[in-house]
C-alpha cells in the first residue's frame, strides 16, 4: 500500500469512527467500544514499557488503579473533593507516572524477568492496598458516585456511553501521536537499544536509568487516563477491578498485535475486547438458543488469554502486525527446530 | 511468649508446603533458567488430582488404622505421577521450542499455561472454593503451652523427607550428576555425552511431582481448595526460592520455612495482619530481588552475556 492509499484509508476510518454512534445507534455497541477504548489505551501504554523499551511489567493494572482511584478520591463525595473531569484527567496521569517512577525505580537493575516478579509483586501490593486502607477507600467496597463530567454545561449522564466514546477516542488520538512520536524521538531510539541490548547501549552512552524510568512514567501516565475516564464512566472503583488477571489481559492484546507495534496494540486490544464482550456471550445465548443450554463459552476467557500467550510466543511471537524490528529480534535467536535435529543426529551419529 | 512460639509453629507447617513448591521453582530456573510461572498452578492441580483420587477411594473423612497409609501413600504417589507427568507435558509443549529465544518469550508461555491451567480446574471443579476431606485424623499436644498438632507434624515431616530424598537423588546419581552438569554449562554438558533433553525432562518430572506431594499436603493441611489457589501460593514458593538463592536446593528449603515464619508473624503482630501478611511476603520479594538477588545462599553470579 502505497502512503497515499494509506492515509486514504486512515481518513476513511476516522471519518467512521468519529460517526460511529449516529451510524449503529445502538447503545450497547458504543458502550462496548468505549470500553474496548479503555483497553486500547492501556495497551499503548504498556506497548511503551513493554513493546518499545522491552521491559516486561506483569502489574500494570496497578496504575489503571491508581489513576481510577485518583479520580475516585479526588472527584466525589468520599473526601467532598470535587476536581473536575478535564483537570483530573492531567492529574490523574501525572500522579500515575510519579507512580511509575517510584516503582520503576527499584527495579532499574534487575535481570529482565526478576523486574517481571517485582513489577507483579507491585501489581499485587497496590490493589491490597487500596482493599486494606478502607478507612479512606471503603475497602472491599469501593468508592461509589463519582462525579459526572460535563462539557461546556452539558453533563454526561448515564443515559449513553456516547460522550465517553468521544472522550476515549480523542485520549487514543492523542496516545497515537504521542506514542509515535516517542517512538522515532531520540528517547525511542534509545528504548530500542536498551531493548536489544541493555550493556551496549551503556557503553554508548545511553543513560539507562532515564531512559527507563521515562518508559514507566509514559507508560503508567497512558493508563492514568484510561483509569480517570474509565471510572468515570463507571462512577466507581473497587479493588477487584485491577487484578492480576487484568495485567495479564492487556499483556496479552499486546502480544496478540505485536509487541512494539502501535497498530499491533490497538488491533489487539479491540480483538480481544470483542471476543470477550461480544463473541463470548454471543455465541452462548447462540448456544442456548439452540438448545445447548449447559455451555457458557464466557468460562473458557482465561483459556483463551493463556492459549493466545503461549501460541503467539511459539508460533508468531512478533504478532499479527508486527514491528519490523521487533520482529527480527525476536525471530533471531528461534533455532529451526528441523536444522536442529538433524545436528543432533548427525551428533549423536558422530559420537557413536 | 507462647503465642510466639506458636507462630513459630504454625509457621513451619506453612513454611513445609512452601519449601516443597519451591524446590520445583529452584530446580527448573537452576537448570535452564525459567521461572516457571505455572508451577503454581501443578500445585494446586495435584490437590485436585488429590481429592479425585479419595473420591474415587470413596474417603470422605478420617482413615484410622493400617488403612490410614495405604491410602496416604496411595493419593500422594498418584498425585506425584500426574503433576510429574503434567510438568512433563507443559516443558515439551510450551518451554521446548523456546529453550533459545529471548528470556521473556518462555516467561509469557508460562504465565500463558498457567492461566490455560486454571481455566481447566475452573472448569472440572467449578469457581468456588472445595472442601478437602480431613484424611488424617487430627490430634493435637500440647507442650508448654504450644498447640501442635498431627497435621502440622506430618507436613513438616513430609516436607523433611521429600528433601533429603531429592538432595540423595541429586548427589548421589548418574541422572543427578547430569542434572547438576546441565545447570552449570548446558553445551559442555552436551559434549561430555549427557542428553540434555532428557535431563531437563526429569528436572521438571521430579519438581512438579514434589508440587504434587505439596498439593496432597496441602489440601490436608487447610482442608479446602479452589482454582486460583496456585497464584498465591506459587508467588509466596518463588520468594522463598529468590530468598534462599534461586538454584539452591537447600536455599528453597530454608527459603520455605523463611517465608512460613514471616507470614505466620506477621499476621500475628502485624494490625490487622491477616489482610497484610501477603502485602508483608511480596514486600519481601521485592527487597530481596533488589538489595541481595543472589539470596541468602546463592553465589553472585555475573549475568551470563
């Protein structure tokens, strides 16, 4: 496709995205879609630290819950704090990235999968955390009646998901142009260094630990905003939303797409979205229809996550859209497995 | 004081289950450098297998006489042999492929099998939390004070055993040899003549039948079980391996117990400890992995380039 026929089609989709909710006016579509939006978000984020700067972070659903818990006790009655929507949306990715630094921090000179553990034993400390202070979080309960946003005077209200779809789509706008431009800045190439290999780009002169921590930082400020419109959306927040189960979700759409790949990410994220809040239920009430009423394919999610994990890895690790250089990295070092055992035999014929 | 010296116990018993799930974790990361995310989940499936295995035997509550070790012995070496044989299956299919590829690309099959691990005991026994049946009659002695009782002996015990058992296997066969040669330099150990596949093979078979051993314990010792029990417990089992120095066999034994002692006081000193005696076990992991990641045992070893 030559670049012309591709901002074509780019203008096409944008055109119909920006429609969307006057086309299929169907409520529950657009509310799908903003969450997929959520989602989506938090895989470009995550496609920062894990896809570009080749850190793996297993909890990062710990900073989707401190930017949903900012916004939850910054703008509700819990604490009669009321910052508007607009403004919590830049505090809430500020204090997530101070949040990923501060949790970055310790791990600058870990291995690539003990920072994994660390990052994982993070991703479990925060949401016990927000459980166990419920002197200020209500505990297992969470904080319920956030604010409503509003535009101009005009509030959202719980009626329609359409002005969160804009809200979300205008932050995804935005993530894809920062994120791009991350990409090919200075910082980027460095990222990609780092990545590929962390003791040469030392040595020439790369300061790691900046590089780093500014991959969490942007990292966890992306999903700052998911956690600000996504609890907003929900006008609540508890401490089950931001399990384990949720990192491993993103990680997963991330590497359905393609680690390091911008398209990758958001394709992934809304794939993975829409078999899980689409296909899965679908096809059961199908099912049901039909007589089947004993299965429910919604129970077979985590199977799902996990064999898209371990199929991707093995068979296609640089995902469906891949980075090219990621590609190639990740290509590199997988042995033929065919070559192999025939030098194996010739081995072992050898030894004989 | 007494209350002391009962965590003191009560931690033990919890630190036997986490040294024997930890000697699966050190094993394998010691011999091809995985942490094998799913070992967690083979844990939690041999006290699945477990309890399938005394429904079958129609045991529903406590055994007494000689009965007692027929069946004992007989539900702990069929869990053994699943999980050792599911540990199997899981390297061959997911890990095998991968023994060249970047680290984290084995690490995200892993967290991939566990996952696909739970869904399957989700769907065998349902979401919520199994009662186990009380196989072992339960007596408990008091001494001085100290509540101990049959259970807590016994999972120590067996914990002690299975130990000693894997330190023999280890040092005094030809395949522990192999094993040991594998871990220190997996090419050398190729040209002395050692099959690497099939060393790696029983690192996995012998690991994941001590979770399976562990899984046996551990449904006797809490008396229930449910799907997602794996993730905590493989959590707590891998900060006791990294504590006592990942590779170490010794090391995740004193790792266990470590971690038994800390959560057991911590939930007893700590307010309301019960609800941060996890956030307490993870902190430790967290500080041990930055300040001493070679653990209390482990040689320091220079990143292998």
């Amino acid at each position: 496709m030559s670049q012309r026929t591709k901002r074509v089609w780019l203008a096409a989709l944008g055109v119909v995205l920006l429609a969307f909710p006057y086309i299929d006016r169907n409520n529950a579509h657009v509310d799908f879609m903003t969450n997929a939006g959520a989602f989506i978000l938090l895989a470009l984020g995550l496609n920062i630290v894990v896809g570009f700067a080749g850190l793996l972070d297993l909890g990062y659903a710990a900073f989707f819950a401190i930017g949903s818990y900012s916004y939850a006790m910054l703008a509700s009655g819990q604490f009669n704090i009321h910052i508007p929507f607009w403004v919590m949306l830049f505090v809430a990715s500020a204090i997530a990235a101070i949040f990923g630094i501060l949790l970055g921090a310790p791990t600058l000179r870990l291995r690539g999968d003990y920072l994994a553990i660390v990052t994982l034993g993070f991703g479990e400390i925060v949401p016990q955390t927000f459980l166990n202070l419920s002197q200020y979080t209500n505990g297992p309960n969470g904080i319920i009646s956030l604010d409503q946003p509003s535009f101009f005077g005009h509030a959202f209200g719980f009626s329609s998901a359409t002005p969160y779809y804009y809200v979300l789509l205008a932050l995804i706008a935005l993530g894809v142009v920062v994120a791009r431009n991350l990409r090919d800045s200075r910082l980027g190439r460095q990222w990609m260094a780092i990545r590929e290999d962390e003791l040469a780009a030392r040595h020439m002169g790369i300061d790691t630990t900046v590089a780093k921590l500014s991959a969490f930082a942007l990292g966890a400020s992306f999903s700052g905003l998911a956690g600000v419109a996504y609890a907003a959306k929900l006008s609540l927040v508890s401490p089950d939303q931001f399990q384990f189960n949720v990192s491993v979700l993103v990680l997963s759409m991330l590497v359905l797409g393609g680690m390091g790949s911008i398209a990758g990410a958001i394709v992934g994220s809304f794939v993975l979205s829409f078999v899980n809040s689409f296909l899965l239920p679908q096809s059961t009430t199908l099912a049901h229809s039909i007589g089947l009423t004993g299965v429910d394919f919604t129970n077979y999610r985590y199977m799902i996550y996990g064999g898209i994990l371990v199929g991707m890895m093995l068979f296609r690790p640089e995902g469906l859209i891949p980075s090219r250089q990621r590609r190639a990295e990740l290509r590199e070092a997988l042995v033929d497995p065919v070559v192999s055992a025939q030098e194996q035999m010739e081995f072992e014929g050898g030894a004989r | 004081m007494d209350v002391f010296l009962q965590q003191i116990v009560n931690g033990l018993s919890l630190g036997g289950i986490y040294a024997l799930i930890a000697l699966g974790y050190t094993m394998v990361y010691g011999i091809i450098e995985l942490i094998n995310f799913a070992h967690g989940d083979v844990y939690t499936f041999g006290t699945f297998t477990s309890l399938a295995v005394l429904t079958g035997l129609g045991v529903s509550g406590e055994v007494h006489g000689p009965w007692l070790i027929g069946v004992v012995a007989l539900t702990i070496v069929a869990s053994m042999l699943t999980c050792g044989a599911l540990g199997v299956l899981i390297e061959l299919l997911a890990y095998r492929r991968l023994r060249k590829a970047p680290r984290l690309a084995p690490l995200i099959t892993a967290i991939g099998v566990s996952f696909i691990l739970e869904n399957v005991m989700q769907l065998w026994r349902g979401p919520s939390p199994i009662p186990f049946p009380q196989v072992i009659p339960n007596p408990s002695a008091s001494l001085g004070g100290v509540e101990i009782s049959a259970k807590q002996v016994v999972v120590v015990a067996l914990a002690v055993v299975m130990m000693v058992a894997l330190q023999l296997f280890i040092y005094n066969t030809k395949i522990g040899k192999a094993m040991r040669a594998t871990a220190q330099d997996r090419d050398a150990a190729q040209l002395m003549g050692i099959n690497v596949n099939t060393t790696i093979m029983v690192t996995f078979l012998v690991g994941s039948a001590l979770a399976g051993a562990a899984g046996f314990v551990s449904g006797v010792y809490y008396g229930t079980t449910w799907f997602f029990n794996g993730f905590e417990a493989g959590l707590k089992a891998f900060t006791a391996a990294v504590l006592g120095g990942i590779g170490n066999i010794f090391g995740a034994m004193l790792g266990g117990f470590s971690i038994g002692l800390i959560e057991a006081i911590a939930t007893q000193y700590i307010p309301q400890g019960a609800q941060w005696s996890n956030v307490v076990v993870f902190s430790v992991l967290v500080l041990v992995l930055i300040f001493r990641p070679s653990g209390l045992l482990g040689e320091s070893l220079p990143e292998k380039v």
